[in-house]
C-alpha cells in the first residue's frame, strides 16, 4: 500500500500505523508531504494516528491530539 501524506494544519504532524510499523517523516505546518509504503497483509480493522506528542512549545500537534486517529479496514 502506498499512501501520500499532507498536513493542512498549522503544526507539525506525522501519522503512524503501528500494527505495519508505519511512521512518516515529521510534517511541516501547511506543506509537509511524506510517502509511506507498506504491506497491509493482515485482515482487521486497525488505528492510525499522529504520533508526534502534543508540545505547544515546539509547535507539535494540536490541542486536540487525542482525537487525531483513524481506521485503516484491510479486508482479505
């Protein structure tokens, strides 16, 4: 699986998929891309998130960094 990454907000972000070992690069406020490939070979349903921790010194994340999260559905 490929999926290209972009990051509208205005901090830093990254997205991580831990079940395939999935971690972008850090994303840039309002311009950071990144590409990640994986093999998603497990069926289930699975969460993705940004896995940068929320620093409001250092301009990572949001407030609101808990509900940053996702599913991934990988069918058969």
């Amino acid at each position: 699986m490929v999926l290209e990454i972009t990051n509208p907000r205005k901090h830093a972000h990254t997205l991580s998929i831990p079940k395939f070992g999935v971690n972008s690069e850090m994303l840039e406020p309002r311009e950071g891309t990144d590409i990640v490939t994986f093999v998603a070979d497990t069926p289930g349903v699975f969460t993705f998130y940004c896995g940068l921790p929320y620093n409001p010194d250092k301009l990572y994340c949001d407030p609101d960094h808990t509900m940053m999260t996702g599913t991934l559905i990988v069918l058969e």
